[in-house]
C-alpha cells in the first residue's frame, strides 16, 4: 500500500459527514477527524495537517473560532480551509472573511466537493513543495557556504575558524576528559625547498587524513596555521591515553614521510594538554598546549609533551609544571641512533623531565661512560646517589629505563643490537641489596611498590656473541 | 441483506439512491455504514432533552443537525419535518416549532426502528 503524502483534517459534530468526507478522499490523504472545534485545534497541533475541512456550527468550540485562530497562528495560517454549510445558514460570507479559502454546501454533492477540494489544495500544495524545495536549496548552499568558510581548502578539514568554533561548541559540553593536540609538522621547510611545494602539499593532504583516520567521531581535526594542525580529543579519557594517541599519530606520520619519498628521519612535534575539569576558554588551553609543544621542540622534535591543566595554574605561580614527555620519535627514526651521541642527547631530554620517569644509559665500553642518569630512578634502585650506582657496575653492563609505555623501544634495541653483532640477554634491573627491581619478558613492569614510579625497564648485556 | 434494507427504506420514501450518487461516490458499503451510524446520532435525543426543557436556542441547533443529516442520507420524510420545524424555529414561532417535536419524533421512530431491525 502506498504512503499517502498528504494528510487531511475533517471536523465536523456528525459522524456520518466526517465519513462522508473521508469516504470521498481516503485515497489520496491521510485522515484525521475531530468531533468539535477544540478537537480540530488540538489535532492541528499535533499533526502535520495540509487541509482542513471544517464544519461551522460545532459544540465546544465552533468553526468561525477555529478558523481565527488557525490564521492568527503562525505556524498553521497557511492551510487550506474549506467550510461546510448548510445553503441556507449563510455562514460562507463570514467565514470567508476570517481567512476561509472556499466553502461547500451540505449535503454534500461528492464531485463538488473533491473538485473544490483539489482546486484549493493542488494550488496551495504546489506552491509550498516549491516553497519547500527553495528552503532545502537554501539551506543546502547555507551549509556549504559555511562549510567552505570553515574547511581547510587542501586539506579537507577543519581551518583555523572551523576548529576553533567547533571546539568551542564542544568544550561546553564535553570539555572534562579532553585533550587539546598541537601539532607541528617538523623541517616542513626543508620538504618545501628541497623537494618542492607539491611534495609540502602531499606531505599536508596525508597528515590530515592520517590525523582524521585515527580519531573518533565526535573528535575534532584542523589545519590550524601552514604546517600546524591540531587535534580536538572529546574523550581522551586520561591523560596517558592523550599522550598515547599524541605518540600514535607521531608514529604515523614518520610512516607517511617514508611512504611519500621523503628520506629525512623526520616527523612531527605534539603538544598536548589534558583537560581534566570542565574549562570553555579555548585560548588558555591553547596556550598551555602551545607551552608543551615548545617543550617537544626544545627536546629535538618528534616527540610529544603532555602538561595537565591543573600542573599549568601552579606553572602561574612560578613552580615547574608537570610534563609528561614522550621519545616516540625514537623508534621512528631509529636508525639515527647508529650514532650513539643522538642516543645520548634524546635520553638526556628524557631525563631532563624526570618527574614520572626517566632514561639512565650505562656503558662499560671504553668512551662511553655513564652520561644520564635519573635521580628517580637511582632512588627507586635504592641507591643515595649517582656516584653510588656508577660505583656497583661492574663494566659489562647497559641500562636504558624510559616510561612505561615505551615497551616497543625493547624490539628496537634489539635489532639495534642485532645490527652491532651483540643480541639481548636478558632484562632487568638490578637493586643495589642485590635483588631485581622488576622484571618482564616484554621489558614491562609490574604494579609500582611504596609509592615508586613505575617505568619501564631495560637492563642489557652487550657483550659480544663470539663462538 | 443490505439490498432489503435499502428497499425498506425506499419504501419510506427515503431517496437512497440519489443519496448514493449524490454524496456517497454511489459506494453502498459506505452509504450503509453511515445508514446505521444515524442510530447513534445524538441529534435526537439531543431535540428531546431541548423540548422538554424549553430551550430554544438547543432545540434549534438539534434540529438543525437532524436536518443535515436526514438530508446526506436521503431520508425525505424525516427532512421535510425536521426543516418545517427549523423553519418554525427561525421565523421566532417557537410555540409552533416545539408543537412539531411530535412528528420530527414518529418519523425519526419510523426509519430508526427500520433500520434497527436490519442491524
């Protein structure tokens, strides 16, 4: 059975008029009936009505009274009504003049009726599907005309207008468990002038898509500056989960960079801030994640730095903020550490924020002495001092301890190793009463103990393979 | 069944047929629906209640709607002598109308018991 499109409303006191009518065009809309005037209005009102047939004399409420309040209404003036009358009630001429499109007289004559009917509502119909389709057409060049004013051209997201509307929208709903992700494309320069600006363009497209992939929906991507973008999180959950997706996307894009034919080990810089308490103003946080971006630049790009909002207020008052920092880029660009100094300067950074974790690199080879070391770490080791745990290494051994999502960083070292002709013993840790602090197969550790840091770590043996 | 009913009523000198064409599409099945809808109709109890309290302005619409409807269904009858007493009603003699009751009331008796007895 077809839907029928239209839907009519037929008041009328006397059930067999209501049928009447109903009988004549039940096949071409749908009907609603009511039994007074009160009941027309309440129906009206609840449906959407595209013609009315209405009887004039009515309890409750008759139909000169419904017939002026559907005009002086502005959600229903434009229906089509049509009154019933008895010839000799001369009821049309007042009803005409409040607003009544036509009149038919009872007892209804079938053909009179359907042709009246029809001759009213095709015209009135007509007109509002043109009406309706001119206000879709509107609507439609309304949303592309704003979509264009806030879509990044290249890219396909958001631009910096578009972002930042749209987070605003967002923070005052979702803004507790957020995180706001600037994102600095790293040497972009060197890509434009060395391989030319298409190659830039390339570069850009794929980072936006990437960056668009890997969030939910809900999520906020824009192209917030030529080769900054940034990343709206609307449920990032924690803040180790912000700092983990800032370090996926590092991830991807040094993967991109390789894809496109770029050869140099670069990537991009994410800072990001965690909002743990509802805040709408989206410039503070912007320049709180701004502050940690600065931060994962400072610290050789490639990386990402994570600050929470509360650890910015008490950064006001003058104490160090609470920086979470990420060496993602060191298994992305991993081949630089063929030099060992740039493993020496990227741990150094980690240990320069040692707050939650930090990075110790030990050597017995000759010229390559101890070189960082955290002091929480040496405290989680039990030791006083640095001194004290350079003096219990007995030459044969290598540390490299870093933040307890970086597990990954064991296969890496690895093939590293494997590459050195040296091949990995075993990891652990061990605790200056001799003990072992922590041990996994995967490099991870186990829950943290009196209050310890958790991290996580690697103890190698480089010695060589021989026979 | 319903052939008879029609019949009857014919035979009361309803115009059914006219009714048919004229408001009803010539769709029986739907004339017929309204035929036994005219039971339920409260017009005329509605006349009754109005005449026994007086009241004329009641009585006036009641018979009116009696009209209308006797009229749609072609009971010619029952039109004549509920527009007579309308007619009554509207030239302001009231006395003469509600002195009418009596007949609008034998002639509605008539084609309800008619139709009752076909339901």
């Amino acid at each position: 059975m077809n839907e029928l499109k239209y839907t009519m409303l037929v008041a009328d006191d006397t059930k067999v008029n209501r049928t009447m009518i109903s009988r004549i065009f039940r096949d071409r809309y749908n009907i609603v009936t009511a039994e007074n005037g009160l009941e027309a209005m309440e129906a009206l009102r609840r449906e959407k009505v595209d013609v009315m047939v209405l009887d004039i004399i009515m309890p409750e409420m008759d139909g000169f009274e419904v017939i002026a309040a559907v005009r002086a209404d502005e959600k229903l003036k434009g229906i089509p009504i049509i009154i019933t009358t008895a010839e000799r009630e001369q009821s049309e001429r007042r009803a005409l003049e409040l607003g009544a499109d036509d009149f038919i007289y009872k007892p209804f004559d079938s053909v009179v009726v359907e042709k009246r009917v029809n001759n009213i509502t095709q015209k009135y119909l007509l007109e509002r599907e043109k009406m309706d389709i001119l206000i879709r057409e509107h609507e439609k060049r309304a949303a592309a005309l704003k979509r264009q004013a806030e879509e990044d051209g290249l890219t396909g997201v958001y631009n910096r207008i578009g972002f930042r509307s749209c987070v605003r929208d967002n923070l005052k709903k979702h803004s507790a468990g957020s995180a706001l992700l600037l994102i600095d494309v790293d040497e972009f320069k060197i890509v434009n002038d060395k391989y030319g600006h298409p190659m830039g363009d390339e570069l850009l497209i794929r980072l936006a898509a990437c960056f668009r992939d890997a969030t939910e929906p809900g999520d906020v991507v824009g192209r917030i500056g030529g080769d900054e973008f940034a990343v709206f999180l609307r449920s990032a959950g924690s803040r180790q989960n912000a700092l983990n997706k800032a370090n996926a996307l590092i991830f991807q894009a040094a993967r991109i960079r390789k894809e496109i034919g770029l050869v140099e080990n670069h990537s991009i810089s994410v800072g990001v801030v965690y909002v743990h308490k509802p805040e709408e103003d989206l410039e503070a946080l912007y320049q709180i994640a701004d502050r940690a971006l600065y931060i994962a630049k400072e610290n050789g790009k490639g990386c990402a730095a994570v600050i929470e909002q509360a650890d910015a207020g008490s950064a006001e008052k003058g104490d160090q903020p609470d920086v979470f920092q990420s060496i993602a880029v060191k298994y992305v660009s991993v081949d630089e550490y063929e030099a060992p100094n740039k493993l020496y300067a990227d741990i150094a950074a980690l240990v320069d924020h040692e707050i939650h974790g930090g990075a110790l690199f030990l050597s017995a080879q000759e010229g390559y002495p101890i070189k960082y070391v955290s002091q929480t770490l040496v405290k989680a080791l039990g030791y006083q001092n640095i001194e004290e745990l350079k003096s219990v290494c007995d030459g044969k051994w290598e540390y490299l301890i870093v933040q307890e999502d970086r597990a990954h960083i064991v296969g890496i070292l690895k093939r590293q190793l494997a590459r050195k002709g040296h091949y990995l013993l075993e990891y652990r840790l061990r605790k200056k009463d001799g003990g072992i602090f922590y041990v996994r197969d995967n490099g991870m550790l186990g829950e943290p103990e009196n209050g310890q840091p958790t991290l996580l770590c690697l103890c190698m043996d480089v010695g060589d393979i021989g026979e | 069944m319903n052939a008879t009913l029609i019949e009857k009523l014919n035979g009361m000198d309803a115009e059914t047929q006219e009714a048919m064409e004229r408001s009803f599409m010539n769709d029986e099945e739907t004339y017929l629906e309204c035929v036994f809808d005219f039971l339920e109709d409260p017009s005329m109890q509605m006349l009754s209640d109005a005449v026994e309290t007086r009241d004329e302005d009641a009585a006036a619409r009641a018979v009116h709607t009696l009209k209308g409807l006797a009229d749609s269904l072609g009971f010619m009858p029952l039109l004549d002598e509920s527009a007579d007493m309308l007619r009554a009603f509207r030239k302001g003699s009231s006395e003469e109308a509600f002195g009418m009751y009596e007949n609008v009331r034998r002639v509605y008796d008539e084609f309800a018991e008619a139709i009752r007895s076909y339901r």
